[in-house]
C-alpha cells in the first residue's frame, strides 16, 4: 500500500510527512517529486491535498475565448500563433467582429459566465481601442464578467501609451476588467527568455504587473510553459516565485500549466523531448505545482492543451479546474493541439462525473455558482453506473475491504470476486496503479516494454452479424462493401515486410458468400510467399461462424487452417463475455460460452491466441468483471493466452449512443485486469484508442506491452478515433516513460535482429 515505509523507500519520507502535516515544502523536495521513479506516489501525494482543499469537486466555466489578433511585435520563438502584419495567416479582428462573436455566444450559451480575451501585442490597437470594446460589450452584456490581457501585453499597452502599468490597468478595470490570464509567464529564467522571448516582458516584470492588479483588486491566474528547453531546477525555480508572489499579494486565484507543442515554431528540442507529447511528465508537473503551491486554491488542467482524456486523468494528481466551454481557441491549436474547438455543457460536466468527480459551476473569478435552470441537463442514464465508483478520495485513507484485498495482492495470493469488487468499485486510482505496477514489475522485473510489428488487414467488411457497434461493417449487396483481392493482399504485406513488420492480424466480417477453400487457399497462398509471416488471424465469432455454416466442428476448421498457415488467433470479438450483454449489442454473433469454447480448442491443438474486452458500450461494470474472471479460469484450464487487450467502445457511427468512457474508467479496468488475470503474463495497453498519452500512463497501471506498430487499422478508424504513431514515435514514448522498447513476436519473443529506428 501506499504508505510511510513506501515513501521512505522512495527517499521521499520526508516529504510525505510535510505534506500530511500542511508543511511547505522546498526546493529540494520539489526535485525530489520531480525525480522520483514512482509517479504514482507522487500524484497520491497531490490527491491527497487537492481533496484537502476540494474533495471530490471539480470546477467548470461557461465562457468564451476571443483571441482578437494574432499580429504580435514580440518574435517568441515557441509560438505558432503570431504573425507579422501583413503576413499570410495574420489578422485582426475589428470591435464589430468582436461584439458579433459575444453576441452569438450569448445566444448559443444562455447564462455565460465569462468572457476570456486574448491576443498578439498588436503595435496598432490603442489603449482607447480596448476601452471602447469593453464598453460596447459592457453595454450588450453588463453582467458579463470580462477576463483579459496577461501581463505582457499590459507592459506592451503601458510602452505604447507611455504610461504606467498601474494607470494601464485602472483605465481597464474601470471599464470593466474583473480578472486577468496568466499567459506570457513562460519560465521566469532569464538566460532562457533571452533565447526564447527576448522582446517580452521580463519575469520581474510579470511578477510586478501581476502584484499591481492584485493591489487594485483584480484577480489573476498564473501559468507554466513547460517542455521545451527548460530544466527541471527552472520548473521548481518558477512554481517558488509565484508562490512568494502570491505570499505577498495573494490575488493569484489559479495555476495553469501549459505543455510546450511541437508544431509550427522555431524551437529546437533535445532528443529526450521530441516526437509525442511525454503525457507522464504533464501528470507529474501537474502533480508537484499542487504539491509545491500550497498557497494557490486551484489548479487547472487545461483540456485545449492537454487533450481530454489526459485532462481527465490530471484530475486524480492534483488538478480540480477543467477551464470551460471555450467555443473557439487559436493559441493551442496553431502549435498543433488535437482538442476540439469548444465542449458542451453536457459534455464537459459528464467528462467530469465520469471521472469520478462531482462538477460545480464557478464564474470568472472562481466564486462558485448555482446552476443557471435554462442549463440543466436531465440524469444521464450513465450517470447510475459512475455512481457505483468511488469518488475521488484521500488514497491514504482506503476502506477496510480495500486495505484487505490489496494485502492479498502484496502476499501474492489470487483475489476472490468480492476483493477485485472492492479494489474496482472502491480503490482510488492511485491506490489501484500501485498494486498494478508492483505486480508488473513482479512479473516483467525487466526495463523494457515489448510491441509487435504489424498490420490489420481486413479482408472484407461484409457481415451478416449487423453488431449494434459496429462502424465498419457493411450488409451483404451493399455498395462499400468489399473483399480483398490478392494483388491488394500483396501490397499490404510486402510493405508490412519493408517497414520491419513480423506478422498480419487478418480479420473480417461474416461473409455469406465466401467458402471454407477460400480462406484455406489464401492461407496457403500467404505462408508459400511469404513463409516467415506470421498469420495472426480470424476471431472466435469467425471460426464459429463457419463452423455452422459449412457444418463442421469447430476442432476440424481450426486444423484445416491451422495446416494452410494459421499461427495464432487473436482475441477480437470477445466484447463483454455475457450473454445477455450480446444478446443487446450483438444478437447475430457467437455467444459467450461459445467464444471460450472455441479458444480452447485452439489451445489444444498447440495455438496461442490473445484476449480482449471492449468496454463502455451497454454492459454494467460487473459484466466486466464476469469477463475477466471467465477468462481466468480459461487460462487455468489451457494457459493458451499469450495477452489481454482492454479498450473502451468508440461509439461514433455506430447504433449505440452513450458517451465514451473517460480515460480514468480505461485505467481503472486496466490495473484491475492486472490484478484479476494473475496467470496472464502480459497486459497490452491500447494508444490506437486512448491516444499515445495515455497509453504511456497505461505502462504504469499494469501494462508492459505498448501493442502493435499498427501500421494499418480500419474498424477502431471507421468509429471515428484515428490516432497514429510509427516506429520512431513509440519508442520516444516508451522511452520518455522510462523503458527500453523491444520489438517482439506474438508469442513474446524478442525479434532478433531488432529494427532500426
């Protein structure tokens, strides 16, 4: 468990006891948090005080940004928003543009809680420009809280108009300015600005403009960029100066930390921070900002930057503040953010419940508010569901039913129904990626995390099932249906070959018109050509499904392919293994029993085949646990499963309309999977659904396997979720999370000689 021996061991004991005895820490801690091998101990650490501060509440706006030019005398090397005037891309929007924009957001967004304006340092707009848009906003919306301008661009209007700041900001707070961004902080370094923003305002001079508007009574919020050519001295270095600014004005309300993206700047990165954005090392400055700003109430993960699901997760180290609606956004999405442009109300607080939190409303200046009534949404039918899970609570603080069953995972011993019911339901995440990742290292003490290199080719999309969620299939006669020809065939393995790959997953749907011989004649055809493929291939509902067909038993399919070429099967189709479940989501398929039957006759004529669960869709969470506790006594029986592969039902284009699981609800079930399959040895984390973030947090929630190249996917695709990486990618991401990558093969060799990246 996670304790005071625990952090000891860490060489973080010290640190433990001020943080539980409400002690400040130092400098030295803050390297500490930053250098600790076990990133969940330190977001428990974080947990722990944001659920002092805020227990299970997490904080939402109602607001809209305005970014009203991007034209910017400042060449900040990082930033891929400004312009010069004049240049291709720049612009300006006029007061009308503005107003016209705050008019509809008022229209589309009943009780707006916050205006949020932003731009360049344009070296044309005037102060008196400024003063006459609020007023016109003022006058379309008086109540309307107005947050605008960083700190920057209040020295640039001070240097413009040849004022003071403090004038600057008594001319705007009298038109109607409540509250402050804190952008333009970057990090107070200033060797590091001189590289980065040498025609900026300085720290001190952010720091100073920062303390004047919380003399004049208005309220700030502060920020981090990070990820970029900073060390982690000036991350702990910045987070203390805003923490002795807020000792001696006390208007900072929040602290957002933004990470560095890659794209369209001029920024030369190291080696050690290209390629995807690194998601544990935002958890973990995420984490140490609550840790290290004891006197900040808030903590925001900014959803635009971060993306969703990795917004999600940062509410469980730390984080209580999501930002808002937004409805439009230019900074982030310039410097390449995938994040849509704006959440619905009905979103961003399910997002919220979702992952264990309780959504409060707050205005402008984090005062919280009542729901407006034109807002109110009805119950969501999900919403009974995420009732059954903990809220978000003190991980050093579990239930007895927890305390029990993780005492039995520690001694080794295999968990009954009722304790893995206690870790699912009850554990805090934290609590649950601890005992996961110990089991992991338990298992595979090694530091390497292993992925194939393969490709999914889908022979065919026509399928008589007609599954209620499933985006790819097409029925019998339809026009976008097809079959693969061999020509296509070739192509797809040759340059599978080429680019290091050691094996196919063929799959496809329930063909009516296609005969045993021709998956037996393409089986040949594929081990003649190519005989050191791998042919990883055909799901349970496939082989079931041919064994009605052509009445023949399932062990006489499986050695008929097994002699053409069939190496391994891999574990789709298995969604939820309750009958009932398919009965609502797949009628038309395989039942239960049957899927498990069918692997078992593989196992006995020597084949491994793999195992999976897609989650989320219209099962209740005990399903889930059914099917994890059916495939366990599976693998008692046979110990024919080489792997387990969760991921989370997508349900766009599909005949089933809930919202996706959130990325907390993908970990949870992870670790648990861990915990319940002790006689797995492998867990797969799946990035082609949650995104290369979270499948890097995955690695530290019971997963050692990062999954396939994926050099081709077509089903996960048609659901709308199309997230990529090449080789070069997943190793960075592997790497960053502290591992070796190894390319192996189905079986979980190592493939010899390992490619080049």
């Amino acid at each position: 468990m996670l304790n005071a021996t625990y952090y000891q061991s860490l060489g973080l004991g010290t640190v433990y006891d001020k943080v539980l005895n409400a002690q400040r820490l130092s400098f030295d801690d803050g390297m500490a948090l930053f250098h600790c091998p076990d990133l969940t101990a330190v977001g428990a650490l974080a947990l722990f005080r944001r659920c002092q501060l805020h227990g299970d509440k997490t904080y939402y706006v109602v607001n809209r940004q305005v970014n009203y030019s991007n034209i910017c005398v400042n060449g900040c090397r990082f930033c891929a928003f400004r312009r010069d005037e004049g240049s291709s891309g720049a612009f300006a929007l006029s007061q009308d543009d503005i107003v016209a924009r705050v008019r509809e957001a008022l229209r589309q967004t009943p009780g707006l809680d916050e205006l949020h304006i932003v731009g360049g340092c344009h070296p044309k707009l005037r102060l008196a420009w400024f003063e006459e848009l609020f007023a016109k906003i003022q006058s379309l919306a008086p109540d309307l809280p107005i947050k605008a301008f960083t700190p920057v661009e209040i020295a640039h209007f001070a240097k413009l108009e040849g004022i003071t700041s403090r004038e600057v900001l008594s001319r705007l707070k009298a038109r109607g300015l409540v509250m402050m961004p804190g952008g333009g902080a970057e990090i107070f370094h200033e060797g590091l600005r001189a590289q980065l923003c040498p025609q900026k305002a300085d720290s001190a001079t952010w720091l100073r403009i920062a303390g004047e508007a919380h003399a004049l009574g208005i309220t700030t919020n502060c920020t981090m960029l990070f990820g970029h050519l900073e060390s982690l001295e000036m991350r702990v270095d910045h987070l203390l100066r805003l923490r002795s600014q807020q000792d001696a004005t006390g208007g900072f309300t929040c602290f957002i930390p933004l990470p560095f993206l890659q794209k369209n700047n001029n920024v030369v990165l190291p080696e050690n921070r290209q390629g995807p954005v690194n998601g544990l090392d935002q958890l973990r400055t995420i984490a140490v900002s609550r840790l290290l700003l004891d006197n900040i109430a808030h903590i925001k993960a900014y959803w635009v930057m971060l993306g969703v699901k990795l917004a999600q997760t940062a509410l469980w180290y730390g984080a209580d503040d999501l930002d808002g609606t937004i409805l439009e956004e230019h900074i982030g999405h310039m410097a390449g953010a995938r994040s849509a442009q704006a959440l619905s109300l009905t979103e961003l607080t399910g997002m919220i419940q979702r992952s264990g939190f309780q959504p409060v409303r707050r205005n402008a200046t984090f005062g919280q508010i009542a729901s407006k009534e034109e807002v109110k949404e009805p119950e969501a039918p999900w919403l009974s569901q995420a009732r059954l899970f903990t809220k978000a609570h003190n991980p050093f603080a579990e239930t007895a039913e927890v305390a029990e069953a993780a005492h039995c995972v520690e001694a080794g011993q295999r968990l009954s129904r009722s304790q893995a019911e206690a870790l699912y339901y009850q554990a805090s995440l934290e609590t649950l990626a601890h005992l996961a990742h110990a089991l992991r290292l338990k298992k595979h003490p090694e530091a390497i995390v292993t992925y194939v290199g393969d490709r999914n080719i889908n022979y065919s999309n026509v399928c008589v099932c007609g599954c209620r969620f499933c985006a790819f299939f097409r029925p019998p006669g339809d026009s976008e249906g097809y079959v693969i020809t061999r020509e296509e065939m070739r192509q797809k393995v040759e340059e599978t070959l080429k680019l290091g790959g050691t094996q196919i997953l063929l799959q496809g749907g329930h063909h009516p018109d296609l005969p045993l011989s021709w998956y037996e004649e393409l089986l040949s055809w594929l081990h003649t050509n190519w005989p050191d493929l791998h042919i990883h291939a055909f799901s349970p509902p496939e082989i079931a499904y041919w064994s009605q067909k052509f009445a023949l038993p399932v062990p006489e399919i499986l050695k008929r392919l097994q002699s053409c070429g069939l190496a391994s099967i891999p574990g789709g189709g298995a969604e939820i293994l309750h009958n009932a479940v398919r009965a609502q989501v797949s009628p038309n398929k395989c039942s239960a029993d049957t899927w498990l039957e069918v692997m078992r006759q593989a196992h006995k004529l020597g084949m491994r085949t793999t195992a999976t669960m897609m989650f989320g869709h219209e099962e209740a969470p005990s399903h889930r646990l059914d099917h994890l506790f059916a495939l366990r006594a599976l693998q008692d029986e046979t110990h024919g499963f080489t792997a387990f592969i969760p991921w989370t039902f997508q349900p766009e284009n599909t005949r089933i309309h809930v919202p996706t699981l959130p990325a907390p609800a993908y970990l949870r079930l992870l670790a648990v999977s861990r915990l319940v399959l002790d006689n797995f040895d492998n867990i797969q984390a799946s990035w082609v659904t949650m995104g290369p973030e979270i499948g890097q947090c995955a690695l530290f929630y019971g997963a050692n396997d990062y999954g396939s190249l994926m050099i081709e996917e077509n089903v996960v695709a048609a659901a709308g979720v199309s997230f990529h990486m090449d080789r070069a990618q997943i190793h960075a991401v592997i790497r960053a999370a502290g591992y070796q990558p190894v390319q192996r093969t189905m079986d979980y060799r190592p493939v010899d000689p390992q490619p080049l990246v």
